[in-house]
C-alpha cells in the first residue's frame, strides 16, 4: 500500500499565523517527498477554521510542487461550482506543468451552506455544478475550437487552451464521493477515480458504495483499472499508550472545530443533502474510541499503525492510503514525527506484505 498526506488545516490565526501554518507545512511536504510517500492532497475550503487556511488547492500545491520532485499532487478536491471552467481547466493544467506531469485532478462538490452563499451559488444546483464543470474541464484539456453550451457556462468556440496539460491527454481525473449512491454511480459510469472518508460511511456502508461504482466502471467499458485515495487520521509515536492518548487530545481539538464548521447547517435542510442538518450533532458525539475501534481513524506505535494499514490493503486492495497527520492542534513537531516514522519505519514493514500478495 501507497501512503500519501491529506492536508485539512484546523488552525486559526489565533493559535498560529498563516505564514507560519504554510511554511511548517511545507517543511512536511519536503520530508514526506524525500522519505518516499506518494502524494500530498489539499482541500478546498473557506472562512471556518475546519479548512479555511486551505482556500486554494492549487495556489499550494504549486508551492509544494516547487520543493519537491517525485509525489504527486493532489486537488482533494477543488470545487467547479465556485469557478468558471476555463480559469479551473487552465490553472491546474500550469500546475501539472509546473510539477512536471505530477497532477491528480480531484474535483468535489462542497456541502458547506455558508460557502454557497459567499459565493452566490444555490445549493439546489451543487450536484448538476459538478458534473458540467468537470465536464467541460476535460473537454478544455482535451479538444479546441469546440462550443460549450452547458446550463450554468457557455462558450467558444475557443482556440486551444493554454498551456496544454503536461500529461497527456490529460491529468487522471478524481472524484470525492462520501455516502450518496449517485455520486460512486456517476463516477464510475464516466471513469473517474475516487476519493473516499471511511469516517463519514463507515467500512462496511462504503464496501456496498464500492460495489455500485465497480459495477457502474464494468458496465461502461473502461479498460484501465481505477484507483482511489481513502483517508484516515493518522496519528504515529514510538510508544503505542502516549500515541493513542495524544491523537485522542488532538481529535478533541479537531471535533470542536468540524463542528463549529458545520453549524452552518443550523437551520437548514437540503434534498441535494439528506441528513446533512444532523452532521454538526452527530459530530458532536462521536468518540475517538470508538473510531479507533471501528478502524476509521488509525493510531499507535509502528508495530499497531502498520497492522492497521495492513487491514485497510485488504479492505482496498486498489487504494492509497491518504493520511491526516496534523489534525486538530497537532503541532509541528508531533506532525513530522508522524511523518518520519510512516516513512522509515510502517513503509518498510508494509512492503513485505506487498511482494507477498504479489
């Protein structure tokens, strides 16, 4: 198994200054690239101090493309309902030219209400946004001189887009899916990859989720194998009691904040969002425990982190594990702790396992 970062800022300017947050992280980046992880992967969020240090994926992955030489980059995910088509087509083609052909496109749909509304955008349009706009950024990356007559953009004829994606035809294409059936059937049926949370499905709700993408990717025909990111809290420490005992400090921390963000919720309900008015509630009382128990957050000692990586291979055969390391208030050091010892010590262990199944 692959074992990549996913980067959900929880900071504020409160506890720490943006340049700071960005340059620590960046540090981070550098040591995960050099110790042989395989991506990095960025939100797209606004305002709450649950992602809002995280605005612009691409901004920030360009930065780390600049430090780096190897891991791939990963928009986890940016959002075509906030932006026109040919601005998102052309930026994150310069990013896989700038990272030299480093790029995994990773487009989501947002579910944030105050988010929405900052950008005057109804929710009611969230899922039919996404599905035009990636689909009008594969045509971009892909074909000129064409007409682009969609219900939320129009244009063109345009000449070729500048500059052409390094990778040819085009960047792999990701999509986030969490718990709705359409989501997993959509992006089967178009032949995107997948980005999943097992904390928000549970494992055995998302295997059934898994089954209706698998079935919708067999159906259309698409001959190359498809490929998933699945992130994880990660918290790793050389004593198994002091790591579980501080991830749990730390998730505490996280909690408060992801629920502050989604009270925004407060309020509201949305059929594009069934359930989702209970989120800030039901986050309110979930307990690391139990996570921990169920396998949908991971910490421990290098001995514990790689069982359950191990697990979470044989649950997903075809997938990176992309792991958040600073959550919550974890600060600098405890992050690159994490960081070092899944690179020198869990990506070892976990290679024999590989060969094995080989």
């Amino acid at each position: 198994m692959k074992l990549g970062l996913t980067l959900l800022p929880t900071v504020g300017p409160r506890e720490e200054p943006a340049d700071r947050y960005y340059a620590s992280v960046l540090e981070m980046c550098e040591a995960a690239d050099a110790l042989g992880l395989s991506h990095v992967r960025a939100v797209e969020h606004y305002f709450h101090e649950w992602g809002g240090y995280s605005p612009d994926p691409v901004v920030f992955l360009t930065a780390v493309a600049a430090r780096t030489s190897r891991i791939r980059l990963v928009t986890g995910a940016v959002v075509p309902a906030f932006q026109h088509p040919v601005k998102l087509a052309a930026a994150l083609s310069l990013l896989d030219n700038l990272s030299g052909g480093r790029l995994d496109a990773g487009f989501g749909r947002a579910f944030l209400p105050s988010e929405f509304e900052a950008f005057g955008v109804p929710m009611s349009e969230s899922r039919a946004r996404m599905e035009e706009g990636v689909a009008a950024v594969e045509r971009l990356w892909r074909d000129e001189g064409f007409r682009w007559e969609g219900t939320f953009h129009r244009f063109g004829p345009l000449p070729r887009l500048l500059p052409p994606p390094c990778q040819r035809p085009a960047p792999p294409v990701f999509v986030a899916a969490t718990v709705a059936p359409e989501s997993f059937r959509w992006a089967g049926e178009r032949g995107y990859h997948l980005m999943v949370i097992p904390v928000v499905a549970g494992h055995e709700r998302l295997a059934g989720l898994l089954e209706v993408y698998r079935a919708a990717w067999e159906d259309a025909g698409h001959p190359r194998t498809p490929r998933m990111y699945v992130s994880y809290h990660c918290y790793v420490a050389e004593d198994a009691t002091e790591a579980r005992q501080r991830a749990e400090e730390h998730f505490e921390h996280y909690k408060v904040k992801q629920v502050d963000a989604y009270e925004a919720w407060r309020g509201l309900t949305s059929d594009q969002y069934p359930g989702y008015e209970l989120m800030a509630e039901s986050a309110r009382g979930t307990r690391f425990a139990d996570l921990l128990a169920a396998g949908t957050t991971i910490a421990g000692d290098v001995a514990e982190v790689t069982d359950a990586l191990r697990h979470v291979e044989k649950l997903f055969p075809e997938a990176e594990a992309s792991l958040h390391v600073r959550f919550g208030d974890v600060g600098h050091a405890e992050a690159m702790r994490t960081v070092t010892l899944l690179g020198n010590e869990v990506l070892p262990r976990l290679a024999p396992a590989r060969e094995a199944v080989r």
